[in-house]
C-alpha cells in the first residue's frame, strides 16, 4: 500500500523497511528533493488514516521527531532469583548502592528486599536520547543480562561440618575468613555454606575445607577408634619393620599408632576401623608370605641357643 500510495502521489520509492513493532516504515528514495517535499506534509492520510511523517537520519539510527517524539509505555519491571547465602551477603554487607551503581547505566533500580530480587526500569529510560521501541523492547533482557554478570563477580561453596566439628573448627575458620565472607552453618544436613566476593571465594576455600576436615577426622577419631591386638614374638616384629611397616602404617594414616610390648608380644593398633584392618591385612599378608624353614637342632645346641639373646 505504500509503494502504490507513494508512487502515484510522488514517486516509486526506492526502498521500503517495514518495523512492525514501531507500527512503523523506513522509505528510502532516490531523488533527496522528494524526500524534503513529503516531510513537509508532516501527515499523510492513507485510506482515512492519518500517517506521520519524519526525516530518517541513517548516520543517527533514528528519525527526528522534534517536538512530537512518540510516547513509549515504561517497560515491566522483573525478578531475578539470587542464592539465598550470596542475597544474605549482599545484605549484610550492604551492598545495595554499590549494585545500583552498577546497574544505572542499564537504566536499572534492583530492590534487594528479598532473594528473589525486582529489577525496575528507572524513570530517566524514557528520557533517554534516540530512545525507540527497540530499546523498550529489548531493556529487560540487556538488564537481564547485567545482573547476571555482576552476580558472577559472587559465589559461595559448600563443606561438610558437622556440629562438633564446626564448635573444633569455627574460630581457624573465621580467622582465615575475616570480613570477605559469611558462614552459614545447617546442621540438619551436615553443610557450612561459604559466601563472598568470587576471587576472595577462591583465595579461602582451600584453607577453610584443610581446617574443617582436619577438626571432622580428630573428632572422627576421638569417637570412632578402636584398638586391635596381635601377637607378635620379638623376632617377627623386628622382621616386619625391616619390611616397611612404619611406613606402610604412616601411608594408611599418619594418625593411627602402633606400640609394641616386648613382654607380652603384642602389638597393638589404634585407628579408625578400616584403617586398623588394612594394618591387620597388610602384616598377615607379609607373615605368609615370609621365607621360613625348619632347621633341626641338637638337644645340647638348644640348651646353648636358648642363653642367647632370641633378638642377635
């Protein structure tokens, strides 16, 4: 309809780009004269409806609308869901005005009231210069868009912390934490949860789960282990030492003990249950498979032998 409206009143335009969500048309002819004489009409009436007319400026991106500028509606606002740990953070550090710093050049108010956090377009969108429908049409997903990448600059991680080992724990862990975080501690699920800034985040969770693990195994152990006895002749022990069973022992856990009583011939060792027994296994495996002999001694040879320390 505006390639024949046009062409009878003026002429055959030269290009027509239809913007559906503007309601409105680019009209690009060849002739510029033509182009001052339309725009002095400033309304055009096509089949009983009124059509404004304004110069395109393709080097802007926009028309000039001067004084009659289209009024646009101002676009919805919207939440967004934060981790509750990271919305506490923020709260707690009062954080709000730093965010709505960041997020005033996207024409952006965020209300951090509660987790599920409103973004509200602020009323300087609409005064904006070269503002058309496509701004108001794409604001919430530029918004959007913003949030979510300052909340990346956020994060928190998780550890297992009981309530005893967090009471053996809390006070290394806070001296390591100091003001960049927040610790949330469930003890229905067993879980400290960590909450900061994403580089301090990066720079304490080793140090903070080394710390919790450490308090978790003491405790662990302190409830949990048992002690296991074996009989052992001195001759054996000393054999099985030369074999690497302090070592093996260390390998298993440095926290697990061995002691060795000459008078009774027992071994004994401490430690949480499977450590204990991988203990047991790996000094049954070494006994059976030790070299042994029988040797046949004289009756006056054993009275002799048995004068001698059994250990040279």
């Amino acid at each position: 309809m505006l390639e024949l409206y046009f062409e009878k009143t003026w002429t055959l335009p030269a290009k027509i780009v239809m913007i559906p969500t503007e309601q409105a048309a680019i009209i690009t002819f060849s002739d510029p004269k033509v182009v001052e004489k339309i725009c002095v009409k400033k309304d055009l009436e096509m089949k009983s409806i009124t059509v404004k007319v304004y110069p395109y400026y393709k080097s802007l991106g926009t028309a000039l609308y001067s004084k009659e500028r289209p009024t646009w509606k101002m676009p919805e606002p919207f939440t967004e869901p934060v981790l509750h740990v990271i919305w506490k953070f923020l709260v707690e550090k009062k954080l709000s005005e730093h965010i709505n710093d960041q997020m005033r050049p996207h024409f952006c108010r965020v209300d951090l009231n509660d987790p599920e956090v409103k973004l509200s377009p602020v009323p300087e969108f609409l005064r904006q210069q070269g503002l058309t429908a496509e701004h108001v049409e794409n604001w919430m997903s530029k918004a959007q868009h913003a949030f979510r990448c300052l909340m990346s600059q956020y994060m928190a991680f998780e550890c297992q912390a009981n309530t005893p080992g967090w009471r053996a724990a809390e006070k290394d862990v806070r001296s390591v934490v100091k003001e960049d975080a927040i610790l949330v501690l469930d003890a229905s699920k067993g879980v400290l949860t960590v909450a900061g800034r994403a580089d301090d985040m990066k720079r304490i969770r080793a140090p903070v789960e080394n710390i919790l693990l450490k308090a978790m195994s003491h405790i662990e152990r302190q409830t949990n282990s048992i002690s296991e006895e074996m009989i052992l002749p001195p001759a054996w022990f000393y054999i099985l030492k030369q074999e690497g069973l302090q070592k093996a022992a260390l390998d298993i856990s440095p926290e697990m003990k061995l002691s060795y009583d000459e008078g009774t011939q027992k071994l004994t060792i401490t430690g949480l249950t499977a450590e204990v027994y991988k203990t047991k296994s790996w000094i049954l495996e070494r006994n059976v498979n030790m070299s042994k002999k029988q040797q046949n001694v004289p009756p006056c040879l054993l009275d002799f032998l048995r004068t001698l320390d059994p250990m040279d």
